[in-house]
C-alpha cells in the first residue's frame, strides 16, 4: 500500500468509530491542503526527522511523509493505533509510532539524539507546557512549527507593550526566533472549537540562555508579570526591588510589560549576581 492508495481521513474515522475527546483537547485536521501547507512552512522536509505530537487520524503526519519526512509520531489516545499502523504500513517505515504522553516522553532517546524538528498539530490542553519543555529541557529540536490556540500563539510573538506581552512571550523570544506564519479558523477542524488557532514557527537562537541564567529568567518573570500592574520596585521587592531594577540599568516604577526581553535578561543576570 502506498500514501496515496490510504482512504480519506474522514471515511478512515467513520470505519473506525472514532470521534475527537474533549477532555484531550483534540481537534481533528482533516483538510490536506492546510496540513500540506503546515508542512511547506516548516522547511524542506526531505530526509529530515521529524517529531509529531498528537497526530490523532494522520492528517498532518500524511503531509510530512509527503514531504520526505521520517516522522516519529507521539500518540496518548490508544485509539488511533490502528489509523496509525496502516499508515506506518503504507509510509515504508519512515513513520514510527510512540504511544506515549507527550509531556513525559524522552524525546531526544525516541530520535537516537539525532537533530530533530517537531512540526505539531499541538493539542490544546498541552501546547503551552510542551512549548516550554522544549524551550528549556535537554531536547532542543533544531525548529518547532506548531500550530496553537490563536490568543496563545500571539501571546508568543508579541511585543513589549502589547496587551498580551508576558512571561511566556518572553521566555520563548529569550530562547528562540517567533513568527506567527499562518491563521486557521475554527471550521477548519472537526469538530470546530470556539477559537481560531494559529501556526508559530519557533527557530532556535544561537545565543539562547544557558540552563542557570534560563532558571533566572524564570524565575524574574515569575514575579515581575505575578503582578503586572505593580511597578518593577513593588512586583520584585521579594528578588531586590528597585536595587535590582537599577543593577538591571531599568527604571524601577516601569512595568512588566513595558519591559524588552533584553531587560529581562539583565534583570535574571543582576538577580544571579546578587546571589552570589
């Protein structure tokens, strides 16, 4: 069997019996003109590996092998093992399947320690913690083209001084290059949920913080966006206050939003400083 003999995705879920669970925030992608997009704007594909997270029915993961991609394929519901195997059949062994929660699975291991992207279809309930975890945990993929609820992937691209600039706009701009490169609206999964989502492409720094001055910036935003409408001097008095602020070179009545990752980072490097 070949990609291309594989039933619809729609018809392949009906034969099934399967339907999306709420309670694993899932949203089926069935449109293969979106996933073939999705997987033109993570790059050239060809002979690369790739780590996809919740590929429920395939949609994306038929995308990616289309592309020339050895996709490792992450999976809690057991239920789609099935859908996954026949498509593991038909993709020629360059589909491996991992039934396994996302949040807790070695990944840098499932690849070997080889480089690896991860292109997702992120289930809503896991995108932010999972984002992080690859932020800031031994496995770094060499880019992440992720799709999100629409509100959390602006919360990643956004500037100081925007409405929704905080501690995880911050911490994923420290760590790498956000760009929101594609919208998708609600009807185009099944079922709709009540939000647009959107797909991030996250590319690395070269000059990303290392393991302590990470956990320092962790722990500057922590107290500096806990409470964002307080003055810097009043929000990090717990971490040194305003002397903090001033070794930072900042003004100590700014605000959290009003703050660029570049302070930050002289914020979490004072804060080191200071405690010796």
């Amino acid at each position: 069997m070949s990609l291309g003999a594989l039933p619809p995705l729609r018809e392949a879920l009906e034969t099934h019996g399967l339907l999306a669970r709420k309670s694993l925030g899932q949203h089926f992608l069935l449109d293969l003109n979106i996933t073939r997009k999705i997987a033109r704007l993570a790059g050239p594909l060809e002979g690369a590996t790739v780590i996809e997270v919740g590929p429920g029915p395939g949609g994306l993961t038929r995308a990616l092998l289309e592309a020339g991609a050895k996709v490792v394929a992450v999976e809690k519901d057991a239920r789609f093992r099935p859908l996954l195997e026949d498509l593991a059949i038909a993709a020629d062994g360059a589909l491996q399947l991992v039934l396994a929660d996302a949040l807790a699975v070695d990944e840098a291991a499932l690849v070997g320690g080889a480089p690896a992207a991860v292109v997702s279809n992120l289930p809503y309930n896991v995108g932010t913690p999972l984002l992080v975890k690859w932020l800031t945990g031994g496995f770094r993929p060499t880019a992440m083209t992720l799709m999100f609820q629409k509100e959390v992937a602006r919360r990643i691209v956004a500037p100081p001084g925007s409405g929704v600039y905080g501690r995880l706009s911050v911490l994923a701009q420290a760590c790498a290059r956000c760009e929101l490169v594609m919208e998708a609206p609600a009807r185009a999964f099944t079922p709709p949920p009540k939000v647009d989502s959107a797909v991030v492409r996250v590319t690395p720094r070269d000059d990303a913080p290392d393991g302590r001055r990470l956990e320092a910036l962790q722990t500057v935003t922590g107290a500096a966006f806990g409470q964002r409408r307080k003055m810097l001097r009043a929000s990090l008095r717990p971490l040194g206050g305003e002397a903090l602020c001033r070794a930072a070179g900042l003004a100590p009545e700014s605000r959290a939003e009003a703050i660029p990752v570049a302070g930050f980072l002289a914020l979490a490097d004072a804060w080191r400083a200071a405690a010796g």
